[in-house]
C-alpha cells in the first residue's frame, strides 16, 4: 500500500493506483475529457493536470501513479489556470454552436467550460480543417466539434475489436477518421454506434430520421404505425431525469398516441414471433437440417460483421429476421390485408437502442416493399416527444395495440445479453419436451455481464452447449474456434454491445456513463428482467396474438408463408471498398 | 480518399518480398515501424495496397497502419515522379519569392508538395533551407539547381525536361 497526501488529506491506496483513483477514493473529483477506465488512458487531454509538491510540472492525474510520500494539490491557482487555458484552447479550435447542438446541457466541454469559466473566444487564430462524414445511414462524424480525446478510437478498436478509425496525420493537422480519409461507409464498421456514446461533445451524432417520421405523420394519406424496442423502455426515461432502471413504457405508449402514431404496436411481440422461427430453426439444424452451431442473428452490428469478416460462417447465421424486420413485414404483410389497408400506404417506424438498426431497415424487401421506413433512436424518441411539448413523467400510462402489441415475458428481455438466448431456449425446451412436467424457464448461466457465457442444458435427454457473446471483441475467439472445427457449441448469440441492446449506440448518454458502464447495463437489464418475472406468459409460443397469426395466416413455423414474410439470406461482403 | 490515385504498379516480386519480410518481423514486437520502412524503401512509397497488407499479415487494422504512415514524414503516400522537384521555402529563399514560384508549380503541375503527377513525371516536394542562400530562390530538379529563379521562368524550366521526355519517346 502507498501512503499520499491529497490536499493535505492523508490517502493509503493499492501500489499502481493513479492520482485521479487515489483522489476518488477519499471524494475528491479531478475532472477529466479523454479518461476512460481501462480502455483509454493516454492523458490525451490535460485537462485532469494536479499539481505535485517537487515536481516542476504539472502531471496528469488520470495516469500518473503514486508512490510514498506523494503531496497532491488539485485544486492550486496554477492547477485551475492550466485547465482554464487547456480548455480555451480547445474551444478556439470547437464549433460553437452549442444553443442548437444535440449535446447542448448535455456536453462534457461545456460543463466543464462553464465550470472553469472560459472565454470560449480568446484564441481566435486558423482552424482545422474538418472532416464531415455522412456517408452511412446511421452516423454522422463531424470533426469541428472533435476535440481529440479519442475516446471513440479506444471504444472502437478495444471494446468492439473493429478498429476502423484512428488518429490520423499529427501535430495541428491530426484528426479522427478513417484509413486514407475514407468514407465510413467503405469501411468494416459495423454500426454499433458506441463511439457516440462515449463522445464527449457533439462530433458524433446518430442519422437523424425525425423529419421523415414527422412528415409522415403530417401526411393524411399515410397510415403511420410505431413499434418500441424492448430496452427503450428501460431507458428513455433517463432523458426526462427519470432515476436509472425506470420502465417508462407505459408513458411512451400514450406519448406516441400523443403524436399521431394509428397503431401503438411492441416490437416484444415480433420478438415473440422471431422465437418460435428461431426455436425451430434451431431443432430443424439439431435434427440435422443444416449447418450446427446457429448463430442468432437479430443483431444487425453483428449480421454486418459476420458478412464482412465471416463468409465462412454465414451458413451458420439464423436465417430469421431481426424482431424488427419481422414487425415491418408483418405489419405490411398481415395487418394491412386483415384491416383492408394498401401496404403502400403503411409507414412502418420502429423505435431502437440500436444506430445499426437505421441501416438495417434496408437490408429486407418483401414484396417490393421496405420492410421498415423509418428507424428512430431512442435519443431521437426523447427529442421527438420534448419538441411536440409532451410532458412524459405527467402522462397516464397506455396500453398497446391489438395484434402486435401483446408479448410475453421471452420478448421483453431480448434487450439483455443472454436473452434471446433464454427465450429460444424456453420455447425450444417446451418444443422438445411437450409433455415433461416442469420445463426450465430461468436460463441463470446466460444473464450477466461476462463478455463470454457458456453452459451445458440437457434438453429431451440431449446436452447442447450454448455460448452468449456480447462485446464484439469477444466474438472473434469463439468464431475462430468454430471455423477450425473445435468448438461443440449448437447454438450462439451475439450481441455486438457490451451488455447487449440495452447498451445500444442510440440509448441515452450522460457523462457518468463512461465511468459507471456496467452499473447502467446491469440497471437497464434489471427493468426487463423485473417486467419478465411480472408476466404470466413467459415462453413465446403462448403468445395469443402469435398464435392466432400462425393459425390463420402463417402456417407452420418455418414453413412456406413463414419462410417468405420472416426469413432472409446473407452474402458475404468486402471489408474495404478501395475508393477512387 | 486521401493518397496517390495513380494506378498501383506493385509486381508480383516485390509482394512476395514484402510478405516475406512481414513473416519474418511478426513475432518481434513493435514490427510496424520497421515493416513500413521496409515497404517504403521497396515500393518508393506506401499506398492502399501496401499498407492493406501489412495490416493483413501483422494482424493490426488498417487504421493502425495509416495512423503511423502518415505520423512520420519519413513515409509517403506518393510515388516520386522520374523529375523530382524541390522548392526551397526556407527563409532567404522564401523572403526572395519562393512562395510565389511554389504556387506557379503546384497550378501548372495540379499537384501540392509530396505528391506526384499522373504521368508519373514530376513529383514536387516543399523544403527546407539547400544550402546556397546566396542563389535564392532556389529550384531543383533531380541534380539540376536552378537559382535566382523567377516565377515566369518556371514554365521554361519545366518544358526543358519535358521536351527531353518526348524526345525520348520520339
């Protein structure tokens, strides 16, 4: 143990410790723009400078270590003047317009100006020159408000294993973007979107598709219907100072009444209908129809990777579409006949955890038609309802729609890592053990935060050894080992964030996230897991609605009619596409 | 996309060679610097193509890659022309009117310093201070120094290499 004062307050803390750490364990608070705890620690931006007795410069607390006898001052006029500047030089180099910046009152450099009291005009003098990409459907980069942390860089290429965008050049000239300045879209990002999340300011940003959602719900001659991920519910209501782990669904079933959506549906209901084709996908591959292990693919991050990086395996991806696409298409495919609609006139808006969901909504056509119109972030929902004056926390609770509104217990928690998983394997065990008097329904082994899970069900006198994935840095050892033949896995989910949708890139952000990650995903999971338990039907296949769907429309499950409204195909995809 | 848009003209050979030498760097840590001066040296500079296989065999992302490639001024992303141009922007030579010559060069070549003409021909490159401060502004070509140089002089200059070029072919 190491023994420090930290303004003059004794602190005994472990050997290796940093200043910023030994500081937080007694409450003292050293402020910090780049510091990201175990994924980024390079003192990048100098703003977390302390001042140490003998020393004759100012060290950076966020990962200078302490060592016996240490005098810590963190709060010195030269400490405070170091940041003051630190901070102006940042912004002379920052466009400024925070009054309409998404980030605005929810900015880390501007907390942090206000904080110190920068004048964010002193350094008036040449800028950068900025890259602005917009290139894919789901993000937009805009270098003029990057102030270089590299945070997404860190995100990226160490959380996510996908690495697409680096420190570029150097000196005055450096920048965050691709390998040769290429385009996001030409490159093997996958969309997850984390990068937003821990962006301090505003240089990254989700797509945004409020406008179009808008113009359709003003349009009379469009019959416009709305679908909720099962994690927005467990997080919108941090956007409207609701505590962490609050299940506002019920508010945002009579918010989107509020704003003119016809139909209220929950894409928990498609969830439930891509269970029961993904549950007996799977018994069909166990029975030797098809390729073993199956890969889960509602994930679209993942489905990218997989075509990007994994040609190999994709006979191994689920052929079921995502909840979302099966809602498109079953909204288009079945509500529109049944209630005498022309599809043509559907606009079909799912609300997401999710940025990769926004390129996703391309990825099916069924009959000529997009599955999904329009994606909107959970970011953009809170914007949404903010902008048409809707009060959230004063609103009544509301029920959803008829058919696609009611679920069971298996589709709220497919927001958690493991919960697909669990939901397939809930259906599957009942499938395959039609009459067992007690079938397992909590699959413990697959919840929680590991970025790998493994376990071992004996279903209908069989062992099958499952995998749950989440942090798409962790995909790759599990894939490697089932391209060389070793892995006896019969069934993987992957989910590309870590602690899966709940921790989508279009989810609420606060600056406290980056430091409290797994707290905010084992919150959030818990309202799904809560909402869960709460239910009388926990296994998909007793959904009412999607048995009345299968009875009178669908067929079988995986059978001809299922296989063209709920089913797709995946190629494989080049990594880079050399620009010209 | 930044870096040269001339057709990459890497032969079978020189890949062989490089992949043989990335093996060989591998299992040392830090190979990526030694790699991408072995790549420069090979090709003259480090395009698209180059760099996408050092990324591939070190197992590092292309991100990576160019991130040092283009950190160190010792690499480029552009191949040196056959006439290699330099424009000393020094202080004698920039008081005297380099600046002035520099920008003739880079409208009549459309290129900026580092970078090389389609044809190949001339590569134009911005320096520092060449040692005879007595003769600015001072122009080189290859071993050629052109001194007390003046902007209307440069077409003449460039024309002279250029007439050698089609006589050559003539």
């Amino acid at each position: 143990m190491i023994n420090l004062t930290i303004n003059n307050v004794p602190v005994c803390v472990k050997e290796g410790s940093t200043i910023l750490e030994a500081a937080r364990s007694i409450g003292i608070k050293i402020p910090t723009l780049c510091h990201m705890k175990e994924l980024s620690e390079l003192g990048a931006c100098r703003v977390c400078v302390v001042e140490v007795k003998g020393m004759r410069s100012l060290v950076a607390a966020c990962e200078y270590p302490v060592y016996e006898g240490m005098q810590v001052y963190t709060t010195t006029q030269r400490v405070l003047n170091a940041r003051k500047i630190t901070l102006e030089l940042i912004l002379s180099d920052h466009r400024k317009d925070c009054l309409s910046c998404e980030r605005n009152t929810n900015c880390e450099l501007q907390k942090l100006a206000y904080k110190y009291g920068c004048d964010a005009n002193k350094f008036a003098g040449e800028t950068r020159n900025f890259v602005y990409d917009d290139s894919t459907d789901y993000l937009v980069r805009d270098n003029s408000k990057c102030i270089l942390c590299r945070r997404c860089i860190a995100v990226c290429k160490k959380a996510q294993g996908v690495g697409v965008i680096g420190a570029n050049e150097r000196g005055f000239k450096t920048h965050v973007a691709c390998a040769f300045d290429m385009k996001l879209v030409n490159t093997p990002c996958v969309g997850c979107g984390q990068c937003i999340t821990v962006c301090p300011t505003g240089a990254l940003k989700e797509k945004e598709e409020i406008v179009r959602v808008q113009e359709a719900l003003a349009n009379p001659d469009k019959y416009v219907v709305v679908g909720t991920a099962p994690s927005v519910r467990a997080a919108l209501g941090e956007n409207f100072d609701q505590p962490l782990g609050t299940n506002v669904q019920g508010k945002i079933n009579t918010a989107l009444r509020y704003l003119g959506f016809k139909k209220v549906f929950d894409v928990n209901c498609t969830a439930d209908f891509t269970i029961m084709e993904e549950a007996n996908e799977l018994i069909e591959r166990l029975q030797g129809n098809g390729k073993l292990p199956m890969f889960t693919s509602c994930c679209p991050g993942w489905v990218s990777h997989a075509e990007k990086n994994y040609p190999e395996l994709l006979p191994n991806l689920s052929t079921c579409k995502s909840p979302q696409q099966m809602f498109g298409a079953l909204v288009k495919g079945l509500f529109a006949k049944k209630n005498g609609i022309d599809p043509h006139d559907i606009f079909v808006v799912s609300v997401m955890p999710c940025t990769a969901k926004k390129h996703e909504k391309k990825r099916t056509i069924t009959d000529g038609m997009p599955d999904i119109d329009a994606v909107l972030t959970t970011r953009e929902l809170a914007r949404l309802i903010q902008e048409n004056g809707i009060l959230l926390n004063e609103l009544p609770d509301g029920e959803t729609d008829s058919p696609f509104g009611e679920y069971t217990g298996a589709g709220i928690i497919f927001g958690a890592t493991g919960g697909v998983m669990e939901a397939a394997l809930r259906t599957a065990a009942s499938v395959l053990e039609p009459n067992a008097p007690y079938t397992k329904l909590e699959f413990d082994e697959v919840r929680g935060l590991d970025g790998v899970k493994e376990a071992v069900y004996r279903i209908a006198g069989k062992d099958i050894k499952i995998a749950v994935v989440n942090g798409l840095k962790n995909v790759k050892a599990v894939c490697d080992k089932v391209k060389a033949g070793e892995s006896d896995y019969r069934f993987i989910e992957v989910m590309t964030c870590p602690g899966g949708c709940v921790m989508g890139g279009g989810q609420p952000i606060k600056a406290t996230f980056v430091k409290h990650k797994n707290e905010v995903a084992q919150k959030r999971a818990s309202v799904l897991y809560k909402a869960d338990k709460a239910m009388y039907n926990r296994r998909s296949h007793k959904n009412g609605s999607v048995l009345d769907a299968y009875a009178n429309c669908l067929g079988a499950p995986c059978g001809k009619e299922a296989h063209r409204l709920l089913h797709t195909s995946y190629s494989a995809k080049p990594a880079y596409v050399k620009e010209s | 996309m930044k870096g040269s848009n001339l057709p990459f003209q890497g032969t079978v050979e020189q890949e062989r060679q490089l992949r043989d030498k990335l093996a060989e760097l591998k299992p040392q840590g830090g190979a990526l610097m030694p790699a991408l001066q072995y790549a420069q040296e090979l090709y003259g500079y480090l395009p698209y193509e180059v760099q996408k296989i050092i990324a591939e065999e070190l197992n590092v992302t292309l991100s990576d890659v160019y991130g040092v490639a283009t950190f160190y001024s010792q690499f480029s992303l552009f191949p040196k022309g056959k006439y290699q141009i330099g424009i000393c922007l020094g202080t004698a030579c920039y008081v005297n009117g380099s600046g002035e010559i520099y920008d003739k060069l880079r409208n009549i070549l459309g290129i900026e310093s580092g970078e090389c003409t389609l044809d190949r021909m001339f590569s134009l490159d911005a320096t520092r201070c060449v040692g005879c401060c007595g003769m600015a502004p001072v122009m080189t070509v290859n071993g050629d120094v052109y001194g007390k140089v003046k902007a209307d002089d440069v077409e003449g200059i460039l024309s002279k290499y250029s007439a050698k070029e089609s006589k050559n072919n003539g």
